[in-house]
C-alpha cells in the first residue's frame, strides 16, 4: 500500500488506472483541470490514452469510441461540461455502452462560482439525457479515498450492467488535500473491497437481448463479428427498427436490468447513530455529510437523539433506506431542494421532512446544532435571509 | 471495370437491408454502389472495415448494410466517436464513414474540423442531397444559393458553403484533411477511382458527393419528381476541376491530395504512448 497526501483527482485517477481504464477524453473545466492533467501525466506511464477534445460532448463521444474498440474509458468535468454529455450519454445508455462519467459538482446554474462546491446536480445525473426510459447509477463519495474505490466500483458496475455509470464528487472532494492509500497488488485491492470486471466482448448474433439479464458482454466493434450499434432503436442483432414494441423491449431492458440487479450496490451508503431509532435522521451525501456526522456526534454529546443517514448510491435512490417514522432533516449544498424532494416521496406518510441548504460552503457545525434542535423541539425553521435556506 | 450491383451485395452487404427503404428514383444508392465498388476493387474484405453513419437520409440508409461491424453515431457526433474507435482499433482496419451534408457541415463541423485536424485515418464520404431532406426538405449549408426549400420558401438567400466562391473544402484542407475530392453520384467509375485514394491515405480524406433527391429537393426547387429532370439538373450545374462554366456549383474531380503526407493520428498517439512508457519523455 503506497500512501500519499495528494487530491481526490489524483485519487480518481489511480483508481481508474487500477479498474483498467486506459483512455481519458477531457475539457479543461474547473474544478475537473486536475483530474484530465493528472490522467494526461499516468495513462501513458501505464500504457493508456489521454486525449483533449474540442469539446464535452466530443469528449464524451470519443470515449463512447474507445469503448466500442474494447477499452476501458473515463471523462470528467463539471456541471456545465456534464449538460454537453446529453447526446453522448444517452446514447452509451442506449447502446449498452460501459464508460464512467465523473462530475464534479461546482456552483450553477451555468457557469456560476467555479471554485466552490455545489450538489446542484442530484436531479441531472439521474436525468442526464433525453427520452426517458432509462435508468442511471450514481455513486457519491465523500472523501479522496472514496473517490478512488467509487471510480474502481463505476468501472465494475459499467462493465457488468453495460452502460455509463456517473461518480458525483463536488469541488471539495476533488480539489482537497487528504490522506490517500493506493492499493499495490490484488490483495491489497481485495483488502479493500476494490472490485474489477474484465472487458468482454459479445460475440452475437444478438446483440441486444429483451431482457433483464446483466453480464452480457458489450457491443465491440473490429472483431468481424457482425456487431451493430446506433442511436435508433435497435432489434436484438442491432438492425434499426421503427416500431413501438421492439422499442417497449429495449426500454424494459434499459430499465430493469438496473432494477432487478440493485442488490449488487445498494450496500453503498452510511449510517451514524442509527440503531436507535433516533427522532431526527439527517440525510446528506457527498461532502457536507462530513460536517453532519460530526455534528451528530456532537448532538449525542449533548443528549439530542439525532442520526445520520449518507447516501453513497444515489440512483436508483433507495428507498428501502427510509422506512423508519422519523423526522428528517436534508442537507445539500443547493438553495433550491432536490435531494429533499426524493427524501419526501420515500418516507412514510406521516414523516416531517425538513431542508437545510447551503451552497458555494458547507454548512457550520453551529447552523447544524441549530437546526436539529429546533426540529426536534418542534419550533420552525426560516430562511435566513439569502444565506441560509432552512425550512 | 464494371461491376453488377447482386455480386457486390451478395459479397459485402447485408439482404435485410438492401434494397433500402429510401424514396423511389434517391441517388443515394449510386453513391453507396461507388464505395463499395472502390472496396472490392481494393481487394478488401469484410472483416477489414467498420462502418459508420450518421443520421438522416445517408446515415440511416447505409446503417446496417455492410456485413461486417457498423455503428451509427448521434446527429453530428460520428467524427469524435470515429476518433475514439481509431485508437482503439488495430491500425489495419478501415473505417468509413458514409454521412449527410447535415450531419457533416451543420451540426457536426466542429468535430468535423478537428478530425481532419488529427489526421485521424477515417474516410467519410458526405452524401450530399442538398438540405435536411429526411425531415421533410429544409436548406442546409450546401444548398445552392436561391433554391426553395421548405424553410426557405423564397429562395435560400444567406451566405452558404458552397456559393459566392466558398466551398467547405477550403476550411478542411486549412484544418489539415490530407486527401480532399468531390464527385456527383453519376461520375460512376470515375468516382471509383477517386474512393480507392482516399481510402489508401492513411489519414483522415473526404469526399463530397451530391446526389439527387427527387422527392424533396427536386420537388420545391424543380417543381417535378420526375427523377430524370434532377439527375439532369445536378449534372449539368457539375464539371471537372479546371473546366468549371458559369453555372457550375460542383467542381468534381481530387480537389487536394497529400495522401501519407502527415503522421496518422492514432500511430501518433501510440507512437508516443510507447516513448513515454519507454523513457519517460517525447
């Protein structure tokens, strides 16, 4: 195990280069810079290709290329690289295409504040493209090293369900300086539950099968086997069809094959203070659900019976996780409320949901502490003034 | 040497797709017949080429048609896909693409240009029907100045890539295309020829070939489906390079060609991948 005091770009990287990724396509974008010069430094140390595109979309797409001729291949940016991934991204999903997308969330709309961080993104990263019918995975990490064993899993889960999988970071977790452990051999990666799925490649004659089924290998193209893939609905050779039943097929594939499989990520969450079914859980992800476990800690300190729930798989959001008849309390760094809309369509009925927002910060262990006592003494949340958006 | 198009189906293209589903009397077959003619007069096979497309009247209709691999990208998109694929296929296999004049100067120029920028080894074939005809007949950036289009029902007036002395070959070759050609669907063996040479530089070549759509092109601007007046319209606004008229939208014939004149994109790529790996600098 080789240590470091590097960022969570750096720790992308690395982790990439352990699942075999061996192609990058990038744009220079803040906070995401690193992470494209990080991959431009060790791809080729590794053997591997990094490529600047003229754009996101071009970036993506030439990922989508590399794929389909049997690499292993990543991007990266921010929001307003990640809206240009809607044309690629929903073809990958169409075509069953393995990739892994990383957005590094900053503070929008469009350009916004480049250098602080924003989950303004929750909502998109499960919409990411055009038409519907589709499911997403998405992974948020919430710390360098967990950046590098979520990009390992995107790679894993890519290869076996055949399509994009996104790791949903913010500016903190990509920029900041932590303490990282880089896995030196397979049993050190085991140690560290790294996960790795090898490249496969279908051999057809049918390519796109009606079903559910995960590990089917992809789509790769220069092995003359007859592969096809496009944009338009496909049958199951991957001849172009217009014909509203062979496209019902191909969606319940897109949709199902993610939702009949959750078991194999839905273990990725986190949970603090939660064994007792305690009056307040908190739910966050990403970096604010550090402040929140320290202020949950600090809350049972004081004799406040508050939990903490983080997300780490955030879609398809799992509802399982929120069955408890509790009060809630959602932090996210937005003003505007996404992830506590989730939150409230999954609890039970009689649930209370209350929101904390903050973006371009994290919020203050004071805010916090605030915050859960007057939830759990009943008295109301305001919004104070545009600096905090409590209700 | 001429060939009947049942040998060169038979050989390299599939029977659920051939005969297309294209409109009665579009050229786009004469075009698609040219390709691959140029194929097996080069003696290759199969196994030797990936296909790609884009979409509209020349992606759709060309998707899926050759036996072996093939791909069709998103709306414009095929040039970056195209550059992803060529790192990532064995540098002897071909990669053609067989695209519209939408998909190529519209929406996908961009990418287009830096394509020809890397010198990426592709051959795209535009087939050019002069506006977005597959959506029902709008003008596009080849559509000769003055036609009516179903969005320019008094005639195309903006500047375009192919009047008042521009051509889009200018802006490819400045952006670094190696080999660069243009021929409509009826020069036949001539344009034969011309594919064979792009499809040897090992490089990125285009060549723009206008075709006639009777259907919607011909219908706004000649008044006429009748496919004989179109295919004579096209044709007559057509002349060899050098012996262009007064009324010559096309010039036809190899418009620029420095074939295997600049290092490949991907063998530069790799090239490099290797010197790094190997002594840790270019």
């Amino acid at each position: 195990m080789k240590r470091f005091l590097e960022t969570g770009n750096f720790a992308i990287t690395e982790g990439a280069i352990l699942a075999g990724c061996r192609f990058f396509a990038g744009y220079p974008i803040t906070p995401a810079t690193e992470l494209a010069e990080a991959m431009s430094l060790r791809l080729p140390q590794e053997g591997g290709v990094y490529l600047q595109a003229e754009d996101e979309c071009a970036a993506m797409h030439m990922c989508i290329g590399a794929a389909l001729g049997g690499m292993k291949a990543m991007t990266a940016t921010s929001g307003p690289g990640f809206i240009l991934y809607a044309d690629p991204y929903g073809w990958a999903i169409g075509c069953e295409t393995p990739l892994v997308v990383l957005n590094s969330g900053r503070v929008g709309p469009v350009s916004g504040i480049t250098g602080a961080p924003g989950q303004g993104e929750f909502y998109l990263t499960r919409y990411p493209t055009q038409g519907g019918n589709f499911e997403t995975i998405v992974l948020a990490p919430n710390s360098a090293q967990e950046c590098m064993a979520m990009t390992v899993e995107a790679f894993y889960l890519a290869e076996r369900f055949r399509m994009p999988v996104t790791v949903l970071a913010d500016q903190l977790i990509t920029d900041g300086f932590e303490d990282i452990s880089v896995p030196e051999n397979d049993g050190e990666m085991k140690e560290m539950s790294f996960r790795v799925w090898p490249r496969k490649i279908n051999q057809g004659p049918k390519f796109y099968p009606p079903s559910d089924e995960i590990d089917i290998a992809p789509v790769v193209l220069g092995h003359n086997t007859g592969a096809l893939c496009s944009d338009w609905t496909p049958t199951e050779e991957g001849y172009d069809i217009e014909e509203v039943e062979a496209h019902h097929k191909h969606a319940y594939r897109l949709i199902y094959k993610v939702r009949n499989h959750r078991d194999l990520f839905s273990h990725h969450y986190d949970k603090k203070f939660m064994s007792d079914d305690p009056d307040l859980i908190v739910v966050s992800f990403g970096t604010p659900s550090r402040v929140v476990n320290s202020a949950v800690a600090k809350a049972r300190s004081q004799g406040l019976k508050v939990g903490a729930l983080r997300l780490i798989n955030l879609w398809p959001f799992p509802d399982e996780l929120f069955t408890a008849r509790s009060k809630y309390l959602v932090v996210e760094l937005n003003w505007d409320g996404q992830l506590v809309r989730e939150v409230q369509r999954a609890v039970p009925k009689d649930s209370k949901v209350h929101f904390l927002g903050i973006c371009g910060d994290l919020p203050t262990m004071h805010d916090l502490l605030t915050t859960f006592e007057k939830i759990i003494k009943n008295e109301p949340l305001s919004r104070r003034g545009w600096e905090l958006e409590a209700w | 040497m001429e060939y009947k198009a049942s040998e060169l189906i038979s050989k390299y293209l599939r029977s659920r797709k051939i005969p297309s589903t294209a409109c009665s009397g579009c050229g786009l077959g004469m075009n698609h017949k040219i390709v691959v003619q140029a194929i097996q007069e080069l003696g290759l096979g199969v196994e030797d080429i990936i296909w790609g497309t884009s979409i509209g009247c020349a992606g759709r209709q060309t998707f899926a048609t050759w036996k072996g691999d093939g791909f069709a990208g998103t709306h414009g998109r095929v040039y970056a896909i195209a550059r992803g694929l060529r790192v990532a296929l064995p540098p002897e296999k071909h990669l053609i693409l067989t695209v519209g004049d939408g998909d190529a100067f519209g929406i996908g120029l961009t990418h287009l240009i830096h394509a020809a920028r890397s010198n990426a080894n592709m051959t795209v074939i535009v087939n050019d029907n002069l506006g977005y005809q597959s959506t029902g007949g709008q003008y596009g950036w080849t559509t000769p100045q003055g036609s009516k289009t179903d969005s320019s029902p008094y005639g195309m007036f903006e500047h375009n890539l192919m009047s008042e002395g521009l051509d889009v070959m200018h802006i490819l070759k400045g952006a670094g295309a190696t080999f660069l050609a243009r021929h409509v669907s009826m020069d036949g063996l001539k344009a034969v020829e011309t594919v064979k040479k792009a499809i040897l530089n090992r490089g990125f070549s285009l060549v723009h070939m206008p075709y006639p759509c009777p259907t919607n092109f011909a219908s706004r601007e000649l008044g006429s489906r009748n496919q004989v007046n179109i295919y004579r319209w096209i044709k007559d606004h057509a002349a060899p390079l050098g012996q262009e008229k007064e009324d010559t939208i096309w010039a036809t014939g190899i418009w620029y060609d420095a074939s295997n004149s600049r290092p490949e994109f991907s063998q530069m790529v790799w090239d490099t991948v290797d010197k790094i790996r190997r002594t840790g600098k270019i």
